[in-house]
C-alpha cells in the first residue's frame, strides 16, 4: 500500500469549491484521514502504538493522535493501539466511503489509476449516507478496494434488497444469456486468481454466463468454462 | 515496452530432448505421436497425461528423445501435474521447446508462449486445430505472429497430420528467439539486477529472476547449490525495494503486464468473427450441461456402459469366452495333454487340478477379465476422447462437494469403474493433497473395478433386484458417509473447482483402439502375475491341507460375523491378492449352490467394499506413502466386515425378500 497521500496534495487550487469545503472542515478531515490511517494499519496486523504515531506525524500533524485519543476514538495499552467502540463505527464509515470511491472511480469513471486515491480522499467528504448506498448498490456491493483492501459492509449489503439496478456485479448475480465485462477479481485466495488469470479471465475479458446451476458455465473467448458458486463471487462484471 | 535485439545464435549441438510442452487439451499428444510415430493416451480430459511420456525421433540423422509434459496453463505451478511440467522445462536445457496451442485460443497459448520465450531455448510455436477455429471464424496470421515474436509459428490440424511435415523440417535447425522485454522499466531493471547475480553458468536466467519477482521460491529448490544464503539474501533485497513501488502483490503485476502484452498482440495478429454462429456442438454442450437434463445424460451414459460392459461382455462375450471356448475347447485339450505329457501328480495338479495355473489362472484371466475390461477400457475411451467426461465433473460437482471433493474426481471414480489401481495414479491431478487422500480412500473402499464388478453383477442377477439395489444403496451411502467423514476429519484444504470444457469431437477410431490396447497390455502385466501368483499361493496351502486350517481359524469372522458358510473364507483370502478374482471365488461356491440369496448379498457387500488388491495397495504406497496406504488399507477391511456383519443382522430381522 502506499502512503497515504499528505492532506496538502489534495487541495486542488483549481477547483475552489471543494478547497473550501475542505477549509471549513479541517479539522474534521485531519480526524478522518488519521483514522483512515489507523484502520489501515490494524487491518494488517500493525498494532504497535508507535510506528503508528510516527506515520501520523509524517502524513497529518503531531496532534492528530492525541486528538483522536482525548476524543475517545482510539485506546492505547501496552503500546498496543485500537479502537473504542465509538472511533471503530466511525472509522468503518469513512474507510467505507472512501474504498467505495475507490471502486466508483475506477471501475465506473475509469479514472487513470494514479489519480484515483487522491481523488477518492477529496470525493469521500461529499457522500452522505443515501449517495453511499446508491454507490454501493451500483457497485454491486463490492467487497474489496482497488488495492485489494476489504471494504467494511454497509446496512444495504447486508439488506441485499436492491431497488436499483447495478452497473457492476458478481457473476454469481447474473442470469444464463447475460454477458459482462470483467472489471476486476477479488484477490485474496492467491493460487486461484493465477488460475483465473492464466484461463484468460482478466479486467477487460468479455464473458458470456450459460448457466448458473449446478455450476457456473461461463464462455471466455472461445473456451468454455465451470467454475463453482464461490469463485463466481470473485468475479466482478461490468453488466453489458 | 521496447523491442530489443534479436539473437539468432545457433545452439551448440549437444542437447539430445526436444519438449512439447501447451495448454492442457490442444492435441499435444497427437503430435506427439505424428513426430515419435509412438503411442500416448490421447485425451480430452485436462490433465490425463499424468506420466511424462517420452519417445524417440531422428532429425538430420541424430536421434533425439522427444519428452511429452502434462498440459499447463502457465510456468507457477498449481498442481501436480503442472509442477512435473515446470520441473521438465525449468531443468533441462533441450534442443527445442515445441509449444502446441489452441488456435482457437490466442491469449491463453500467447500468455504461455511469452513465458516459454524467456526460457532462453529454441521455440517452435504450433498452432493447432485451425480446421476448429476456421469453422468459428478465427483467423491466425501466423507470418505476422512469427515475425513480431522471431520465432517460428506453424499452423497445423494434428489429427489429419496437416502442416507436420514443416513442423519437422524447422526442428533441424532450431534457433534461439530473441528476449522480448515487455515489462515495466523498472520491472525490467530487477529482472536485469537479479539475472547479473545469477551465475553464468544457469540457463534460462531471465525465468528465474522472473520467477524470483514472482515469489515463487520453488526454483531455488531446483537448483540447492546455486543459491546459497546471501546470494538469497541480495535477491530478497532487489525484491523487496521493487514491491515497494506497488500496492499489490508482484506476481500479480507481473502477470497482468504479460496478459497486457498478450492482448496486443492477439490484436495484430489474430481475426475473429463479427457473429456467433451456433453449432450442433453447442446446442449438445448445452444440453449434457443443463442440470436436470445433465443429470438424465449422465444416468443414461451410466446406463448405456452397464448394458454394454456388464450386460453384453460380462454376460455373453465372458459365457462365450469361459463355457464355450475354454470350457469346451481349450482347457479339456490342456489338461488332456498335461496328463499325458507332464510327469508326476503334483506338477499336473499345479497345472490343471482344482487350483491350477491353466484351469484357474489363465482361464480366469483371459476367459473373464479380459472381455470385461476391455469392453470397460474401450467405452471409458469413448467416453474421454468424445469430451463428455468434463462435463460429467460439472454435473457431479454438488456431490462429490459433500465428500470433500469437486466435479475434478469424476475422472479418477469413473476410470475406478474399470481399474482401481490405474485410477489411483490419475488422483494426481486433483489439486490439493487432502483431495487426493480422499480419492484413494474412497478408490478403495467402494468403488468396484470392471472386473469385480462383472462377477458381481453376474452374480446379483442370481438374486431379485432388492438384492441389487441394497447392494447400490450400501456402496453409495458408505462412498458419502466416509468422505463425507473424512473431509471434516482430515487437514487441509479444497480446491475450488475451475474446469475447461472442450468441445464434443468425435473419438477417432484408430485413436481409440491403440489407446485401449495400451490400457489392457498394461492391464494384463499387472494383473496376470498377480493372478498366477494367487493361484500358485492357493495350491500350495491347499497341497498341504493349510487352507483347511485357515478356514477354520477365520470361521468365527466369516461364520458367526457374517453369516456366511466356511468355504467364502477361501474367497476372502484370495480377495487379499485380488478383490475380483476373490468375487469370482464366491462365484463358484454360489454356483455349487452352497450359499442363500441373504449370503450371497452379504458375502457380495464384503467384498465390494473389501481391501485392495496387491497392486492398487502397492500404488497407494508409491503415491500415499506406506503409513497412508496401512491406514487406509486397515480401515477398508475393518469397515468392510462390519458392514457385512451389519447387512447379515438387518437381514436376518427384516423380512426383505431375496
């Protein structure tokens, strides 16, 4: 993963709306992007207090963690960092958020790879709950950032009812005759993806869905594929 | 990407191997066979050719030996198979690599060619089954390939022999390509970095700095005395600082980059059709694959191999063979002349007497087994070279699921159907040892080989069709109960289920008989020893009088346990040495009419589920490991005898009639 982007980089001189918006809730983003920072060290195992800090001040400010534990957000013991009940709701929002504009931008916008995540970071800030969960449902409620990340699950996945229809979803959602683009393959079971990749099944790969049951039959170029229930949930597409 | 020099070096002539190496399924072995005019299986299963095959050619009046790999999507390995693969290519400095691909299939044979490429050796590209891709409207150009890759790229239809002859014209005088350098130029640096640490001495240094970038560590195992410690540790070092630059995993970058390289170049060089065209092959794909009507084809083929295997050969072909041809003919002939010619009563009875190696063994063999298994091996080849048994995998994908396997296993359970211990040695190429293990337990356990399986259903027939049907039910729910237990119970894991389905093509005739003449020679070497070896063990304990003893000492087990009269002792002890050939023990003493229809179910349930035979107990060895094999060999005959004893009581309280 790299760093996080220093707050400076995103005020964007050109665009004066969202530099405003940015001024007027500094204090806020700077409590954002450190628990950001935070969530992404746990995520991966770094719960040494110090390090943690030490990033803080390199990326944000030297006051930055203290705010966040005089708030009630973050708990330190033994040098051991976490979150309280409180800071780990809200810092599951934002990271939320923010992977989630990760995926829009990427997948949907297709922005160029490089600006995505500095982008993502200005983006987050304008979402409120329902754009969210239209996002989310539009996404096809994906489960991973850009970067392989795991995006915390939001109230409509867990509801899965959707009153709108998606762009992107998992081949397991699609119907025999459907056809989709692949935006993307979810890349945490490792020897399985290579497979994936090798049989042709990449980002830009057309699939045609042949049948869902017993198992997924699918058509990439002009192989025909089986894969089972829980690979076709990897597989991210592009509806066409 | 930038091109770089190209490096036309000719070989010095010291290398004697030519490889054929490809995709799995894209005719490998065909041409195999058209450049050795040697046999190999020729399947449509991906991954049949388990073994490495190897066979000889002469070019420009040298022999060269002509190695035939397991079929393989990429150079990291992902199963066994694949592993044996990467292990030929990755050690062997070869005169030539020969790589097969499906024309059908560009980016997939590419992504291959472009890894082959960095190998550093000489590299003829095949591209096979134009007549298939020209039917689909897909249009190689194998000039403009050729020159973008500086190799050379020959279109050919294997199985009419089109283009061979070009394919073994270029291969006396095969070339090194030049190294496309496709990756990053930062990825390219590492590559460079690594290479110069690597001793002159290795071949193909750019794959290993490729595949150290990957993180496939498994190469330094190939090569223990190159890579010591701290030349790991500089590598490490060039590894990391480049992962430093990328949020994800290299080998993903790395891989990507290729497929990138890929895309472009199936753009120049191939042409594919505006419009799908819907063939007869699809419309029959579509049906064998739909779930209910699958399930239908399924049971019919099921069906289908019953009436021609155990109906017509163990039925009329085995009563030709046994009552008419041995029975009338040949055997009253041999024992005439034994008796006249051959000295001495123990000799002749050693020949010709009750437990005789010609009126027991070689009657036994070739008047029983050899009908039904080839009857077996000649459908199975339909079966594999038509392309149906991938999609009998999907079909059967939810439940082998519940014995902690996937559709892969139908290849192994089926062949089991003819040969447990051929089967056993197909398990490897199921993915993950876990799956493997369950494979073989259940080989062992409850699936019966042709062989045994044509006694038995003879023998079945005796009875009224509960006797069948609890005989199915008990086999069936023993397979589920004991996978199903042991995928909890073992460690490990499962492999998802990710299964390429050919197209239907017609099974070639001459195709199918050389590749069941194969199987049934290999078939007779294993079993025919072991059958004059159990019967010379039978004569000798009878001789003198020890086969009485042991009748009596396993009474309790056979008599009170099962229920069953002394004599099926005998039987269960030559099932030690063969199951089918113990069946046929229970056979005779069937048909002397010393056993009831409730024996006959019970003493036929023991048997199915009894031990190994001495052969497939020998491969579990070779493939399990012997404390593996002894486990597992030890639970089947526990189980066995428990279900029998289990069936006897049912029996003998239910009033089921027989």
């Amino acid at each position: 993963m790299k760093t996080n982007p220093n707050p400076n980089n995103n005020e964007n001189p050109s665009d004066n709306d969202i530099k405003n918006l940015y001024s007027e809730h500094r204090f806020e983003h700077r409590i954002d992007h450190g628990l950001c920072l935070i969530w992404h060290e746990l995520e991966r195992g770094n719960t040494q207090a110090d390090p943690i800090k030490e990033k803080m001040i390199e990326a944000i400010d030297t006051r930055v963690f203290d705010e966040l534990t005089r708030s009630g957000l973050i708990l330190e013991e033994n040098n051991l960092l976490e979150f309280t009940e409180t800071g780990k709701t809200i810092a599951a929002d934002i990271v939320r958020r923010r992977r989630l504009a990760e995926r829009l931008f990427e997948d949907v916008l297709e922005i160029p790879k490089g600006e995505v995540e500095s982008r993502a970071n200005e983006f987050e800030h304008l979402i409120d709950r329902h754009v969210e969960e239209s996002i989310c449902i539009l996404l096809g409620h994906p489960r991973e950032c850009p970067h392989g990340f795991a995006i915390p699950p939001g109230k409509c996945c867990a509801d899965k009812e959707d009153q709108l229809e998606s762009i992107v979803a998992s081949l397991d959602h699609f119907e025999p005759g459907e056809s989709g683009r692949v935006t993307y393959i979810i890349t945490r079971n490792h020897p399985q993806l290579h497979k994936l990749m090798s049989l042709g099944i990449v980002p830009g790969t057309l699939i045609h869905v042949h049948q869902v049951y017993p198992s997924f039959v699918i058509k990439v170029e002009e192989t025909q594929l089986a894969l089972e229930q829980k690979v076709a949930e990897n597989i991210y597409l592009r509806r066409l | 990407m930038k091109e770089c020099h190209i490096a036309d070096n000719p070989l010095p002539d010291n290398q004697s191997s030519i490889i054929l190496a490809g995709n799995p399924n894209v005719g490998k072995s065909v041409i195999f066979q058209h450049l050795t005019g040697h046999y190999v299986t020729v399947s449509n299963y991906p991954g049949t050719t388990v073994d490495i095959t190897t066979g000889t050619m002469e070019v420009g009046g040298k022999s060269y030996q002509v190695i035939d790999t397991p079929g393989t999507l990429s150079l990291i390995p992902r199963s066994e198979d694949e592993r044996v693969t990467r292990d030929v290519i990755m050690s062997h400095i070869p005169w030539c690599i020969i790589q097969v691909g499906d024309c059908k299939n560009p980016r997939r044979t590419l992504d291959l060619t472009l890894q082959l490429l960095e190998m550093g050796h000489p590299l003829i590209l095949v591209l096979n089954m134009g007549d298939e891709a020209q039917e689909r409207g897909i249009i190689p150009n194998p000039k403009a390939l050729s020159e973008i890759l500086r190799i050379p790229v020959i279109p050919t239809v294997a199985v009419t022999g089109q283009g061979i002859p070009a394919l073994k014209k270029l291969l006396v005088n095969p070339y090194v390509p030049c190294t496309s350098c496709f990756y990053s130029p930062d990825i390219e640096q590492a590559i460079k970095n690594i290479s110069s640490l690597l001793p002159e001495t290795l071949a193909s240094k750019r794959r290993i700095s490729v595949k150290l970038l990957s993180g496939d560590a498994s190469v330094k195992s190939l090569f223990p005395d190159v890579f010591t410690q701290s030349l790991s540790l500089n590598i490490d070092q060039i590894v990391d600082a480049l992962q430093e630059h990328y949020s994800r995993p290299l080998d993903l970058i790395l891989m990507e980059e290729r497929l990138e390289h890929v895309e472009s170049l199936t753009n120049k060089t191939w042409t594919f059709p505006h419009h799908k065209t819907t063939t007869w092959n699809d419309t029959l794909s579509r049906w064998t694959l739909h779930p209910f009507w699958g399930m239908v084809t399924a049971l019919m083929v099921l069906y289908l191999m019953y009436l021609f295997v155990g109906s017509f050969a163990a039925g009329t072909l085995v009563d030709f063979f046994e009552n008419t041809l041995f029975g009338k003919y040949i055997t009253p002939f041999v024992t005439y002349w034994v008796k006249h010619l051959v000295p001495g009563e123990f000799i002749q009875q050693l020949l010709v007497g009750e437990y005789g190696l010609f009126t027991m063994a070689i009657t036994y063999a070739l008047g029983l087994i050899l009908p039904i298994v080839t009857a077996f091996f000649l459908f199975f080849g339909i079966l594999e070279d038509s392309g149906y048994l991938p999609r009998l995998a999907v079909t059967m994908d939810r439940i082998f699921r519940k014995m902690g396997l996937n559709g892969k296993a139908v290849l192994p359970m089926v062949l089991g159907l003819g040969c447990d211990t051929m089967a056993t040695l197909t398990t490897r190429i199921l993915e993950t040892k876990k799956e493997r293990v369950i494979t073989t337990i259940l080989l062992t356990l409850a699936i019966p080989c042709s062989a045994q399986l044509g006694v038995i259903l003879g023998m079945l027939g005796g009875i009224s069709g509960w006797g069948t049907l609890i005989w199915l039910f008990i086999l069936i729910s023993s397979m589920i109960l004991v996978g199903y237990l042991s995928s909890r119970i073992l460690p490990g894991e499962n492999s998802s289920f990710i299964l390429e389905i050919p197209p239907f093509r017609m099974p070639q005739i001459s195709n199918l008989l050389i590749k069941t003449l194969v199987r049934l020679e290999w078939y007779l070497k294993e079993a025919v020893p072991m059958f004059a070896l159990a019967t010379f063990l039978l004569f000798i304990l009878h001789w003198f009088g020890i086969l009485e003893n042991i009748e009596r000492l396993s009474e309790p087990l056979v008599s009170s346990l099962l229920g069953l009269p002394k004599e099926t002792a005998e039987a269960f002890l030559i099932g030690f040495l063969r199951r089918d050939y113990g069946a046929a023990g229970l056979y005779n003493i069937a048909q002397k009419g010393l056993m009831t229809h409730k024996q006959i179910l019970v003493s036929l349930v023991t048997i199915t589920l009894f031990v190994p035979c001495v052969a497939q107990f020998l491969v579990n060895i070779k493939e399990r490991g012997l404390k593996a094999a002894l486990y597992i060999s030890l639970f089947v005959l526990i189980f066995a005898f428990m279900a029998g004893g289990l069936l006897n009581l049912l029996l003998t309280w239910l009033p089921i009639p027989l």
